[in-house]
C-alpha cells in the first residue's frame, strides 16, 4: 500500500476499511470496499478478490468474464493500472493447481513492468514454501532466497 495516500475521499475511505479490517478500527469493511469496488478503486477489487478466493476452492473463483467474481475482479484491477492484481491473480491461480495460468498472470505482471513478478517469472517454480502450496501438494521447504536467513 505505499502508493496510496489520502488526496482524494476514495482513497481516504479505503485507507478507513483497511484500518477497520486490520486494526480493528469500529465499522465494517466488506461494504467499504464494495461501494469503493463498484466505482472503480482498483485497491478495493484486490481486497474484495483475495477475501472471494481465500478459501482455495476452485468454485468460488470464477472466471476473467464474469465481473464481480475473484477473477474477475482481479482482472478489472489489472486493467485499471495496478500491478499487483497480476501478482495476486498468479498466486490464486497456483493456489489452485492452475499452473498455466499462474505463468500467465506471472507473465502479465512482468509486461507491465511489476519488478517482483518479473524476477518469480524469471525463477518460474513449480513448487513453492507457503501453506497453500501444501494443499495442492506443490510444497518444497523455505529457503534463502524467498527472503528468509
């Protein structure tokens, strides 16, 4: 989030739903973020996508076309101009044992110049060290390089 700051009230309201979801702040955030999502804000799209997808099964996630589904979601924030909807999008996609469209999403996000999706295209693994990897049996131990000494 450090490209978002509070010069407008869309992103203002989104900084006050991300306050409520993760610091606990008063208020409810799922309908902050729709109102935000309905107008627009590519930020929103993300949240409301990763919390659609969270669960890892296939159902739910939906498909590119449909517009208020994960994908769908995470493919209108990508064409709004936010990187990390490709990014997001990729992890969703091996979540679920898609690994050809992770190397898409992976290689969307690297087109338009994502610096980390460039480099995850670059060392394209099959196998990753998160938790969801272990679900769909793609799990391989954490080693140095995913940032961890």
């Amino acid at each position: 989030m450090e490209y978002i700051n509070d010069d407008t009230s869309a992103d203002r309201l989104y900084l006050k739903g991300l306050a409520i979801r993760d610091e606990r702040h008063l208020g409810k955030w799922l309908p902050i973020m729709w109102h935000l999502a309905l107008r627009g804000h590519a930020g929103a799209m993300i949240e409301l996508a990763d919390w659609f997808s969270n669960d890892g099964s296939a159902d739910p996630f939906g498909t590119p076309a449909a517009a208020f589904s994960a994908a769908g979601l995470y493919r209108r924030a990508y064409k709004l101009g936010d990187l990390r909807a490709a990014r997001h999008m990729a992890l969703s996609r091996f979540n679920r044992n898609d690994m050809a469209g992770y190397r898409h999403w992976l290689g969307q996000g690297a087109k338009a110049s994502d610096g980390e999706a460039k480099q995850e295209r670059r060392q394209f693994e099959t196998r990753l060290w998160h938790a969801d990897a272990g679900r769909v049996r793609r799990l391989r131990p954490k080693q140095k390089r995913d940032g961890f000494a």
